[in-house]
C-alpha cells in the first residue's frame, strides 16, 4: 500500500524588508506544484505581480500550488520597505515563526524552512532575547541543544562553536560540549539523512592538529581522547585531523559529516564549493527545520537581482529529510531508506 502524500512545506517569511518576500515568489515560480509549499506572510509583502492563492489552511496549499504561491495570512503590520527595517513589525515576524513550529509540530506542515530574520529589529521591536533564529526555534520547541548543521550535494559541515570570538573558541570546546555535538550529528544522520552508520571526521583546533603538541595541545588533551571514548561506544570517527587537508574531493568521499572546531573553519569550505547552494540544517530538533544559508542581504533587496538557489534547496533538501524521517516512524526505528 503506497503511503499517503505528504504534507506541504511551510516557510517563514522572515524580514519583510530583506529578500525574503523575492526569493519566496522566485522559488515558487521555479518549483510550482513540484514541490508545494505555503508562505506564512503578509501577501502584499511579496514583490508586485506575485501570483497568490490565500489559503485558510495549510492542505489547501498542495491543490493552489501550482497556480499561484499560496500564502497563509498572518498579520504583520505595514508595508515591505526593501533594506529599512521596521521594529513595528517584530511581533508578527515573531509570530509567524511560532505558527510555523506548531504548524510543522500538528503535522499539517511536513517541515518548517525559515527565511532570514533581522536580529536588531527584532530586539529593538519585541525584545528578541535569543542569539539567533536557531536558539529561538529551540526554546519553541523545547530542546536544550542543537546543532547547525550547512549541507550541499558535496558536503556536509558543523561548526562545534559558531557565532563567537575566535579567542573564545578553546574556553567554549569542552569535552562535554564536543561530545554532544558528535552525538546529535550521528542521531540527526541516521533520523534525517537514512544513514546506518554515520561517518564522522573531526578537525583539530589547531593548524596540523596541533603537529603532536607543538602547535597547540587541545588535540591531546581534550579532542584525541574524546574520540577514543566515543569510539568505544560504537561512533565511526576520524581524527582529530588537520582542518587544511580534510575538503579535498578524495577526503571527503571518506566522512558524511565534518564536525569543526569554529564557525570559519566549517563555513569556509562550504561556501567555496555551493557559495548560492548552501542549506542551514539543524538537527535535534522534534521536526525538520532548513533554511537558506544567507542573510537578509538588504544591499540588494527590492532590485529584482536575489537569487533563489539557496532557498529551492533548503526547500528540497527539507522534503528530503522529512520522507526519511517519516520512513523511519513507518518502520518503528530512527532509521530511513
């Protein structure tokens, strides 16, 4: 018996003042009813001309996709102004992200993708307190940790710190702060990605993984016996490695996943190789959650020149993880096809 057809996507609308409310109606122009998908957003925030179905509820979303994008209403105040932020609009966006997680939580949504926010707005608006999109969703749905995870066709990186100062990233890299992030990447490869055992490579904090602690003794001290324990418990992991040599082509057909140990030593060589493919995964989480590995891009915003690539694969690759996911409940485990 063929198992029913998923739900639609549901997709933020994030700062209206940014490209979000572009790439929303370009990517639904590319994608149409191939992939159908819903806008929780003020429709008179999508650039002019945008073909759009209101719709009340989220299944109505699969039959209005292919002629229009369809957008679930939700009340934020005011017009788009391309790069001029308003605060006043903080609550709505705010709220929009909210309905998303319960949307995606009920199960009328599949899986939640989100575009960029403006932080400052928010904070300035409705006192966003969180660091990030990331750690709001988390709070939403109550989970203590996740992990950010960037994927394109030929990688997939983590950084085990990310938004700090670079001479904050050895105090911040404790043994039980890396243990976790190894350990949600290996769950969130099986749950989400369909794989049975996940390879894993470590990078060193420092160049050439410390050269036996002349460069540096993190590796000796923290990271090497880390990963000796977790290999006693059934973890495939190599390293720790030298971060300059682990994204050729040849090493990387050796890992499915690559946890660094700071934010420029993940994002680097995934931006090199899918600059505008690049998709923010993050893992840990009680539903599927992608989003476009870009900011607001206000420099650019309301010129007609953003690209959507980014968000077609956040959408796609989000379509991805929720079937494997829901392939794996279907076969009482966490694992996928």
């Amino acid at each position: 018996m063929r198992a029913p057809a998923p739900p639609p996507l549901a997709l933020t609308c994030g700062e209206p003042a940014g490209i979000g409310p572009e790439i929303a109606a370009a990517a639904w122009t590319i994608l149409r009813g191939s992939l159908p998908f819903f806008l929780i957003g003020n429709p008179a925030h999508l650039p002019a001309g945008t073909p759009v179905a209101v719709i009340a509820d989220p299944a109505e979303a699969v039959a209005a996709s292919p002629g229009a994008l369809p957008v679930l209403a939700h009340d934020i105040p005011g017009p788009a102004r391309p790069g001029r932020p308003d605060p006043g609009q903080a609550a709505g966006i705010l709220g929009a992200i909210a309905r998303g997680v319960d949307l995606v939580q009920t199960g009328a949504a599949a899986a939640l993708v989100t575009n960029p926010i403006h932080k400052k707005a928010l904070k300035d608006g409705a006192g966003f307190a969180y660091p990030g999109h990331t750690e709001y969703l988390a709070a939403l749905a109550g989970v203590g940790r996740v992990v950010m995870m960037l994927v394109c066709d030929t990688l997939r990186v983590v950084p085990a710190t990310i938004h700090i100062p670079l001479a904050e990233v050895p105090g911040a890299l404790t043994a039980e702060a890396l243990a976790a992030t190894i350990r949600l990447t290996d769950a969130g490869l099986r749950r989400d990605f369909g794989l049975a055992r996940p390879r894993i490579a470590i990078a060193g904090l420092n160049p050439h993984a410390g050269e036996g602690g002349a460069m540096g003794t993190e590796e000796l001290t923290l990271i090497a016996p880390l990963l000796e324990r977790l290999r006693a418990e059934g973890f495939d992991l190599a390293g720790p490695l030298p971060a300059d040599t682990m994204f050729h082509a040849r090493a990387r057909a050796r890992y499915d996943a690559a946890i660094c140990m700071y934010h420029d030593q993940a994002l680097i060589p995934i931006k090199t190789l899918a600059f505008d493919e690049g998709v923010n995964a993050t893992l840990g989480l009680p539903f599927v959650r992608t989003s476009p590995d870009h900011g607001t891009a206000f420099d650019i915003a309301g010129r007609g020149v953003a690209r959507p690539d980014s968000l077609i694969a956040a959408l796609r690759l989000a379509a991805r993880m929720a079937a494997v996911r829901a392939a794996g409940r279907r076969a009482g485990g966490e694992g996928g096809i």
